[in-house]
C-alpha cells in the first residue's frame, strides 16, 4: 500500500532541500573560518609564520599559537598569555600597583 501524497512527497522534498541547504550552508562556514584563520595568522605572526605543508604556527613566542588546529577559545588564551607576559605589559602595569 503506498501511502505517498503530494502533500507528504513535498514535506519529503522540502526536508531534504533543507537538508542540502543546511549542507551547503555548514560547507560555507568552514571554509570562511578556515580563512579568517589564515587570514589572522599573517596578520598576526607575519614572516614568522610557519606555513609549509599547509601549517599554520607561529612558535616565536610562548605559548605557541596553531592557527589550523587550536580552537578559536585557545587561540584567544594564548594571545592573552602572551599579551600579559610581556615585558611592556608588565612595566605598563607597575603604575596600578599600590
């Protein structure tokens, strides 16, 4: 007994339009991430970048920073630590110790 009408067929088509949809829309957002990674990256560590063989790493400084694998939070961590661990930072802080 076949139990297809036009109205279940079209929710049918309609799931998987959306489906593909949602595919193509996943399929977007890594490549722009994986771009706005990049795109940091030499911003960020300029010629000190190590990009051979599709790296991504800036190891001129601790903590070392991979563009291509660290999370999004770790990157931000790992800038803050650097940040905070400069020597100019710390001078810059001296004058809001009591």
């Amino acid at each position: 007994m076949n139990h297809s009408t036009p109205k279940t067929d079209a929710a049918v088509n309609s799931g998987g339009f959306q489906l593909l949809n949602v595919a193509k829309c996943s399929r977007k957002l890594e490549i722009e991430n994986m771009e706005m990674r990049v795109m940091l990256a030499v911003c960020h560590a300029g010629v000190y970048l190590y990009a051979d063989d599709g790296e991504l790493q800036d190891t001129r400084e601790e903590p070392c920073i991979d563009w291509k694998r660290d999370s999004i939070e770790e990157i931000h961590n790992k800038l803050v630590l650097r940040a905070v661990n400069r020597p100019e930072y710390k001078e810059f802080m001296k004058q809001f110790k009591n």
